[in-house]
C-alpha cells in the first residue's frame, strides 16, 4: 500500500507539468515577437542587447530585441524582453516579450503605479497592476508592515515573480527609454 501511495505522490507532479507544457502549446502569440519568432521555414536572425538587469528578491533582465527573416530585411520587428528569474530554491524564469508599439504605453502605466500611495483607497491595503498583452505583469502594492514595494512577474502558465523596491520602477522605466532609443537608431540604418 505504502509503495503505491508513494508512487502516486510521485507521478502527480508529472502529471502536473505535462499538462501545464500541453496548455502552453495551445495558447496563439500574443505579441508580434512571439508570432514571429514561431514562423517556421524561414531563417530567423534574431538581434538584442541587454539593457540592464534590476535585483532584489529575484532579478529583472531587459533586453531590447529585433526578430527579422533573414531573407527579407525589411521584416524586421522590434521590442522589448523582460526576463524574471527567481530567487529562492527553485530559481524559475520566464520571458515575456512586449512589442514596440506597446512600449509607450508600459511606460505611462509605470509612471501611474509608481506614484500610488494608500491614498488610493480607504481600505488597509491596495495593489495596482499594470500588464502588457505578453503577460508581463507589474503590481505596485501595501504590505502588511506599511511599505510598498513592487512585483514584477511574467508568463501565462508556471508565472515567475521577482520582488523589488517601488524606487526600481525609476530603473525600469530609464531601461525602456534606452530600448526606444535603439529601436529608433536601428530604424535609422544603426546612425
């Protein structure tokens, strides 16, 4: 009985990640870059540079991305990668990709969130979440002690969380200046 008992505690977890690999096949792009860079028969040239990584209880990694078919240059789609990796035993990570078009709009989102306070509401506690269509989340919330700190998280199945200070937010948001910046110079013919 003991052995399969243990052996059913075993198999579940399996179980669970098959599934959860199953529903990720199923779920259409979300963005311009995770459609592109799913097209098959092409070659893909895929461009980035790492912009600037943000730590606290997990870490940020932003990247500004360029996905084009190798034989067509003019395909070329640009944005933004934001990787959360966390801390802790597991050490899980996710990408989530936002598109150039939805960069100003991350951006006024951000500059929103980090100028709550508890003013917000007269409730106890408060949190305001800020997501992009690639499932990048970022909360600003009330902790139980009296800070506000931030989440930043990302993926739709198996989601990764990284905790960081509200002051980050400064961070982040002089991150995506720099990718706007780049995407305009590589627009530009690299000038």
């Amino acid at each position: 009985m003991r052995k399969i008992l243990l052996a059913t505690l075993l198999t579940i977890p399996l179980i669970a990640v098959a599934q959860e690999q199953a529903d990720a096949a199923k779920v259409p792009p979300a963005t311009k870059l995770e459609a592109f860079s799913a097209r098959t028969g092409i070659v893909l040239v895929k461009g980035f540079t790492n912009l600037g990584t943000v730590n606290g209880m997990g870490r940020v990694s932003i990247d500004v991305r360029e996905f084009r078919d190798a034989s067509n240059p003019k395909s070329a789609q640009y944005g933004v990668a934001f990787e959360v990796k966390e801390s802790g035993r597991l050490e899980r990570e996710n990408t989530s990709y936002i598109d150039e078009d939805e960069i100003d709009s991350l951006i006024r989102g951000l500059d929103y969130i980090s100028k709550i306070d508890r003013s917000v509401t007269t409730f106890g506690n408060f949190e305001a979440q800020y997501r992009t269509k690639g499932d990048l989340s970022l909360v600003v919330f009330s902790g139980s002690g009296g800070e506000i700190s931030l989440a930043v998280s990302s993926g739709r199945i198996g989601r990764t969380r990284a905790f960081l200070k509200l002051a980050d937010t400064e961070q982040i948001r002089t991150l995506l200046g720099e990718a706007k910046k780049a995407i305009a110079s590589a627009k530009a013919g690299g000038k």
